[in-house]
C-alpha cells in the first residue's frame, strides 16, 4: 500500500463504511425487495460517483497515473494489464448476475453455509499467482551484493508467489472456521422444499464471480488516466447495472401476480424504506468509491485481504469472550482460530510486502496480535467454565419471591379508602372512575385477590385519553360494519348484542352479555366492539401511539367542584344517536383486507418505537442464532424475564418464526387507532384486552401428578397448520419443534448444561451436543395429528415433512408444551393449568391474565428458539440412568419436586385469580375506565369519598 496520507485516507473510509455496513445490513426493510432494492443502490451510487467527479480535484490520484512522477515510479504503481474493450459490457453484466445469485441464496439462507465468502482473497491470490502478478515495492535501501544464503532464501521465501497464496488460504480458512462457531437457527433447512447443496454450490459461484469483477474493475479502473475519469468510468458501471436490474425486477413483477391491487399502501412503510435506501445507498457509495481509490493505488488483493482479516478477527475475539457461555463452550477451538487467523495474515503482510497497514506499520500489528492472543489466551485460562448452581434453581427462587411481591402490591387495599388512595398513586393522581366503590364492593365478594393492580387495563385504555370522544365514536362507528365484529350495547341498565352469522360467535357473545348483566347496572350507556377473530387487529405506527399518550398524560384542569361531579354521570354519553356515518372509509389508506407476511413484518417494525432493533428492518439471516435478541430476557441460556420476551421489539428475529409473521394477515388490519375489544394479543397491537370465555369443554384432571407418563407433550392438528408460505413451514413455531425432535440430521448441534465432577464437587457446564444425542434421553414426543382424508397440497406436505401419528390426551403426561397457534394463544392453557400437568409455555400473545402469572412459579416459560428446551426438561426430568451424552453417562437426578411444585401452584393460583369471578371483577373494571374514556366530561368525572 502506498504510503501517503491520501491513500491512508481512502483506506480508513473503506474499512470504516465496510464495518458499518456490514453492522446495519444484518436487519434491513430493503431484504423484502431485493430487485428493487439493487437497483436503487445501484442507481444512487452510481449518481454519487457521478457526484464525486465532479470534486475529483480534492480526492487522491487527482493527477492522474499517467504523471511523470508515476513514470519513473513505473515499478510502484503496479499497473495491471490493459483492459480488452469488452471488460465494461461484461463487468455489468457479471454485476447483474451476482446479485441473482446474492437473491437466490437469500431466499434460502438457512441452507447456506457460512464463512465461504472468507475465500475471496484466494481467488485474487491465486489470480496473482498463475499470472505472476505479485506485487514488488522498491526499498530505498541499496541491495546487499553480499547477502548470505540463508537470507537470500528468506527473501526468496518471503516475496514467493506461493507464500503470497498460502499466506492467504491460511487467514482465510481461519476466517471460514469463525463460522463453525457460531450457534444455529432452529429456521430448518428442508430436504424436500430446499436444495442444500445447490445453494452452498452457488455461494461458491457467487464468489468466484466476485473475484472476476474485481479483478476486470481493477484493470478498467487503473488505466483511467485521471481521477475524474476513474469515477465517471465507475458511475456508468454502476448506473448500467442498475438498468439492468430494473428491467429484470420490471418483468418479474409483470410475470407475478400481486397480493392486493387497486388499495392504498400502508403509511409509514414508504418513509421507513426510503430512508433504509438512502442511508444503505451512501454507505455503499463510499465503499466503492474508496475500493476503486485503493485498488488503483496498490492491488486488488490488499482490501480484500484487509476486509477479510477485520472481520473475521472481530468475530474470533467475540467468540474468545463467549467462552464458557452456552454460545461458546470450548476454549480451544477460539483460540486455534484466533491462531490461524493472525499468523497467516502477518505471513501475507510480508509475501505481500506490505510495510503498512492502513494507519499501522507492520511491525506495530505484529505486537498488537500477539498481544491480542496472549491475553485471549490468559482470559480463556481463567475464565470459570463451571457453575456451582442450576440458573433454574435461581430463577424458581427469584420468581416465588417476586411472585409474593406482586401479589402483595395487587392486594394492598382492604378498605374503599385505601383502594381509593392507591388507585390515585398509581394513576398519576387521577380520581377512580364513578361507582368505584360499587366495583370495590363486587370485587369483595368475589373474593378476589387482585385489587389494585390492572396494568394490562391501563396501558390499554391509555392512548384513547389522548383522542378526542367524537374521533373514538367515529371509529366504533367503522367497526360495527366490518364482518366478524361483534357489538354488546348497554343502554337503560342492559346489556345486548347483535347477532352474527357464526353460531359459535354468538355462544361467545351470550357468556360477555352474561357476565355484563351482573354489574350493568352500575355501568354508564356504552356500545363496545369485539373482534370474534383469533388475530388482533389494530396496528397503529408507535408515533402515533406515542403522540396519544403523551396528550392522555398531560394534566387536565378540573373546572367542576368534586361534589358536582359525580351528578354528571347520569348524563347522555356518547351513544349511537350521535353516530358520524363514515362507512364509506372502511377500506381507506389505513385498512386492508389481506396483508402479506412481507408487508406485515414491515407494519410491525413500524409499531415499535424509533431506535429499537426491530423498527431497524428485517431480520434476514434465518440461518444463525441471534444471540443479541434472547439477551434482554435471559438469564445465560435460559428465559427470565416473561415480560420482555413478549415485547418483540428488542427481538427482530421472532418475525421469522412465529406463524403470526409468517402467514398472511386474512381480515381487516388497521393502523387508525379503533376502540377494538379482543381476546388476545401481541405486544406490537393496541387492541383492548376483554375476557371472553371459549367454548371448549375442559375436563378434570383426576389423575395425580406421579401417575402421569414422564413425558414432554405436544400434538397439533394437521388442519390448523396452514402451509401458505416457504417461511411457515421452515419457520413455524409448531414446524420447528416437530422438527427439532424428530427431524434432526447428523450436523444438528444444541447447547446443553450437564453435570460434570470437579475436584469431587458436582457443578455444570454448558457443553456441544449432537442433537440426535441430546433427543434420546428426553422423552419428547412432538408430533401431527390428522383425523380425515390427506387429499390436499397442505396435508400431504405436512405428512412428508413430519409424518402422523394418533391422536393423544395430553393430560396424561407430566409435562405438555403449549404452543400458539397462528393466530392466538393456546387454547389450552387454563386447562392444562388447573390440571395436575406442569404447562411449558412458548406463546408471544398477552391474555386478560397473563400479568397474573408468573414464570417458573405457574409454568415453565421455553422461548420462542428452543436453545434452551433441552436443558430445560434435563433439569426437571434428569439425565441419570439414561444413556451417555457426550461420551459420558451422567448422574444428576432430576427435579421431580420442582415440577410438582410448579403443577401444583399453577392449579392453585388459577382456582384462585383466573377463575370466572375474576373475569367478571376484570370486565366490570375494563367497562367503568372505558365508560369514563368515551365520555363527553371525562376529565370532570370520578368517584370521590
């Protein structure tokens, strides 16, 4: 590399924009759009260089190659061959076929193979080497005529073409070996949908086609006389290529049908994008620009290599950190490839006599490496692989305490006064709505042990305090025309409903209207709307959220006496005599009857708040584990904080697999905040939680929890699996788990806690298991179901896929896995709770009572990625008498007594907070906040003693 400031320069902005890119690209709404995507970054680079032409005068090289001081220098400046006239035409046209290929491995990332884009310096290496191209910087100290044998075989050795390309392939495999390191997706690849090695194939071609690229742009480029020239040269290039792009992203769009035609594009998508294309586009600009600099004044291989080194070491150096962590459980595989990587990139600094390297001389990395290593070397040594206690055993005890306390704060008030005193501590001062005390009354004599802690009602109700009461009426009056929305109206102290087409929906409407009936006296005249649908509905942008909340929190001036305010509650509210007819807005810019799962993820990255990883963009790699998203809510390898897990804001992944985000939304979405009643929910919607009771039949459990079968439970029926998309079936929660346990192919790993002996103490480590090892001492039994003729496309799929079995009861196991469907929470989750069973939850939706349980106390909470089931159930079920994993038989007992306990408190708690009763205490507190909401003179109005 030369040595002057410019080109120092032109490095530090490659490396640096090479980074960053590299960062941001890992979640990205342009993923969803890749024709398009390219070519708008292609286009807009392509302008900047343009741009950049324009300035070329302040740029390095500005003088041009061919100067005199360039001639005498001829040896430094490396000049290529001459370009043939048909290297510009070619290099577009190779441009638009590796973005194909970039495509098609994207589609089927969980296929891929990782780290082969480490051998691109050994395509250019060996480039060098077949043409004896290596490059030669003269030294400016006179040569020795009297040089020993021995150095003159150093020299030879040193400035060897072989060296230069072994030097190479030995940093780049240690590169490639960062890869094996790195935890795998639960994402699957399938043997019948998926062609494994086809992808990895094309991979390989993709970088050959990236060698070739580089090295005809190399070529064109260095014989550009200026700067100038150089660029302008760069910006058609890349300008073409984009056209080229387009007219294949403009016939695959005319070839496919599109998923909604004539309808109005949701808002916010367009700005989220365009800024994603704006900032990836000058990113990407200042990497070429600075590549085509660099190149031009050294070779090809030197950024590539560099590039190369930088990210592989970065990675090498995390994995050194993760050492003793589930993530990283040896220590001397990091270290080997921290090894490698270091060695063979100092020997290439000298094969390619490279004296700097970027802003460092040599001789200075040399010593920050060794240092490096001797340091990663000494925190491995040191670094305690062994835990002296099971995380379950913490969380158990930590989450019995915080129950208590949660329990203890929900039931503070035993009198009206204290009730009312604490509901205006917790409300920022607000008086409780009217008939406060009526409800106090109610809730004592349905022996309720919640009493001042409703947060889910809060933070439901509290974005409608920012809208005004008409614009709240309006949007009652859009829904009440929608299908499947049912309406309870309230009016002269009773309550009704209309009557739906759906039997089933109006058994659903007559159990609320019941419930109603017992307390509707005491409730001010009110329509409500209610989603009879599974799926949640409302999801507003979270700036429109945030803007509702912060104009319901200011403080509101009380213009009425306290005394006359309780007369106003027997005024006219808001009722359907003052109705706005606004039917004809259903299907407006914000409402669309089908949603894509591309256009869904994207809709939800938009409810989450600026800043957070998911409002980023897309996670695309459905082939690695993101440790990044589990870390907020984990304690090591397993889940801690229930809560946060089913925020999925700090957790882009999930968008991937989850059959919410991966099959298409059916019914009507909104993003105008809609006074919607629904029975669940995610995080990412602003429907208001109601308590509605299913109409299923739930049976005692009579059988006692020694009894059961040691076994961990799960069968789904193959007719509520819709196979619609490639990603629900390879992403699915349900698929995965099927797969997971019976699926599992011999280069499938999980990370395990065992036992092991140390100095005669029994302690844990995490330790690398295959999975088909790991499978055969738990006593899983996940599997499909299917009770009628296989004749569809879907079925025979699933059969393939994973195969039928009989059809089970669950509650005659110990442990049954409640899991999702696509649309809403486990139909099965009270059931299995008052059973005898221990329920292992994995859902991402919130109920009317999810606040009320608590994780590890009511049930055993599994995320969404199952890294952690295995050790999970190892700890309930133990390992002892049941075969050897990892070479080694293992002799810790299980903790039976955890799981009964945990069975037992869940029965007990939802006999005691999830019972009927509470859901009427629930309802009638939800229908007094929201009565006040939709008053006229809300801010006038509460209960006073």
């Amino acid at each position: 590399m030369a040595r002057d400031g410019g080109s120092r320069l032109t490095a530090v902005c490659f490396l640096a924009s090479y980074i960053w890119l590299s960062c941001s690209l890992q979640r990205h709404s342009l993923i969803d759009q890749p024709r398009l995507s390219s070519f708008l970054l292609l286009f807009i680079s392509g302008t900047i260089a343009f741009i950049a032409s324009l300035f070329s005068k302040w740029l390095p090289g500005a003088d041009g190659r061919f100067d005199s001081e360039a001639v005498i220098k001829g040896m430094q400046s490396s000049l290529p061959h001459r370009p043939r006239r048909f290297y510009v035409p070619c290099i577009i046209f190779l441009i638009v076929f590796r973005l194909e290929i970039v495509h098609k491995v994207m589609r089927d990332f969980q296929c891929a193979a990782e780290g082969i884009e480490a051998f691109l310096p050994v395509f250019l290496a060996a480039h060098e080497f077949f043409s004896h191209r290596t490059s030669q910087v003269m030294s400016d100290e006179p040569e020795d005529m009297w040089g020993s044998p021995l150095e003159d075989f150093k020299n030879w050795l040193m400035s060897s073409p072989i060296t230069l390309l072994f030097s190479t392939i030995l940093f780049s495999y240690g590169v490639f070996m960062v890869g094996d390191l790195t935890s795998r997706s639960t994402y699957f690849c399938s043997t019948l949908v998926n062609q494994s090695s086809f992808t990895i194939l094309i991979q390989w071609l993709g970088v050959f086609t990236d060698a070739v690229i580089l090295i005809m742009l190399w070529r064109v480029l260095s014989w550009a006389r200026t700067t100038r020239s150089r660029l302008r040269t760069l910006g058609g290039i890349l300008i073409l290529s984009s056209l080229g792009v387009s007219s294949l992203w403009m016939v695959a769009r005319l070839s496919q049908h599109q998923e909604i035609i004539g309808h109005h594009p949701f808002r916010g998508i367009g700005s989220l994008y365009f800024f994603d294309v704006s900032s990836t586009a000058l990113l990407i600009s200042t990497l070429v620009i600075s590549t085509a600099m660099w190149i031009c004044d050294a070779t090809i291989l030197e950024p590539t290599a560099i590039a190369t080194f930088t990210s592989g070491l970065l990675g090498s150096v995390q994995n050194v950190l993760l050492i003793g962590t589930y993530q990283q459980t040896t220590s001397g595989q990091p270290l080997l490839v921290l090894f490698v990587i270091s060695v063979g990139f100092i020997l290439f600094t000298y094969a390619n006599n490279m004296r700097w390297i970027i802003l460092f001389k040599r001789v200075f990395l040399l010593l920050l490496l060794a240092s490096l290593f001797i340091t990663s070397a000494l925190y491995a040594t040191f670094r305690s692989k062994h835990l002296d206690r099971h995380p379950v055993d913490d969380l158990v005890y930590k989450n019995r305490v915080e129950a208590d306390r949660w329990l203890r704060h929900a039931t503070v008030s035993t009198t009206l006064k204290l009730a009312v005193t604490e509901y205006k501590d917790r409300h920022q001062g607000r008086d409780p709505p009217p008939n406060f005390d009526k409800w106090f009354e109610f809730a004592q004599q349905r022996k309720s042990v919640v009493i001042d802690r409703f947060d889910q009602i809060e933070r439901d109700i509290l974005p409608f305090w920012g809208m005004k009461q008409q614009k709240i009426q309006e949007g009652l009056n859009r829904l009440k025309v929608l299908p499947d929305v049912g309406i309870i109206t309230i009016a002269e102290g009773k309550a009704s409903h209309n009557q739906l087409a759906d039997p089933t929906h109006n058994v659903i409407l007559d159990e609320a209207v019941s419930m109603i009936s017992k307390f509707v006296e005491y409730l001010p005249a009110m329509s409500i709307a209610i989603n009879m649908k599974e799926r949640p509905r409302i999801l507003v942008p979270w700036d429109d959220v945030h803007r509702f909340i912060m104009a319901g929190t200011k403080p509101r001036f009380q213009l009425l006496h306290p005394r006359s305010r309780n007369r106003l509650v027997d005024e006219p509210k808001l009722t359907d005599s003052n109705a706005v007819d606004v039917s004809k807005e259903v299907l407006g810019s914000t409402t669309q009857p089908y949603v894509s799962p591309k256009k869904f993820r994207q809709l939800e990255a938009l409810a989450c708040p600026p800043g957070s990883a998911a409002r980023g963009g897309v996670h695309w790699d459905t082939r690695d584990f993101c440790s990044s998203c589990v870390r907020p809510h984990s304690e090591a390898q397993f889940l801690q904080d229930w809560e946060m897990f089913l925020d999925p804001c700090h957790q882009p992944d999930i968008f991937n697999l989850h059959d919410l985000h991966t099959t298409p939304h059916l019914h009507d979405l909104h993003q105008d905040l809609l006074p919607l009643f629904s029975r669940s929910k995610t995080d990412s919607f602003n429907d208001i939680l109601i308590p509605l009771i299913r109409p299923v039949n739930e049976e005692h459990d009579e059988i006692g929890f020694d009894q059961k079968k040691e076994i961990v439970f799960w069968q789904g029926d193959a007719k509520d699996s819709q196979i619609v998309t490639p990603q629900s079936l390879l992403g699915g929660h349900r698929h995965r788990l099927v797969h997971l346990a019976n699926n599992a192919s011999a280069v499938d790993q999980v990370s395990m806690l065992l036992d092991v002996q140390v100095n005669k103490k029994d302690k844990f480590q995490y330790e690398t298991t295959q999975l088909k090892e790991a499978n055969g001492p738990l006593p899983f039994e996940f599997s499909f179901t299917n009770t009628e003729a296989c004749d569809d496309a879907n079925c025979q799929l699933l059969q393939r896929e994973f195969g039928f079995k009989e059809p089970g009861k669950a509650l005659e196991n110990r442990y049954v896995v409640l899991l999702d469907s696509a649309d809403g929470p486990p139909q099965d989750l009270l059931p299995t709770l008052r059973s005898n069973s221990v329920p292992v939850l994995s859902s991402v939706f919130r109920e009317w009572f999810t606040e009320r349980l608590m994780p590890w106390v009511h049930f055993v909470p599994v995320d969404l990625r199952y890294h952690a089931l295995h050790s999970t159930m190892a700890y309930f079920i133990g390992l002892k008498n049941r075969g050897p994993i990892n070479g080694r038989v293992q002799t810790t007992d299980g903790r039976h007594e955890d799981a009964r306990w945990i069975a037992e408190q869940g029965r007990k708690w939802a006999d005691k907070a999830v019972r009927r009763e509470d859901m009427e205490v629930y309802l009638f507190r939800l229908l007094l906040e929201w009565g006040r909401v939709v008053d006229e003179n809300r801010d006038n109005l509460g209960f006073t003693l």
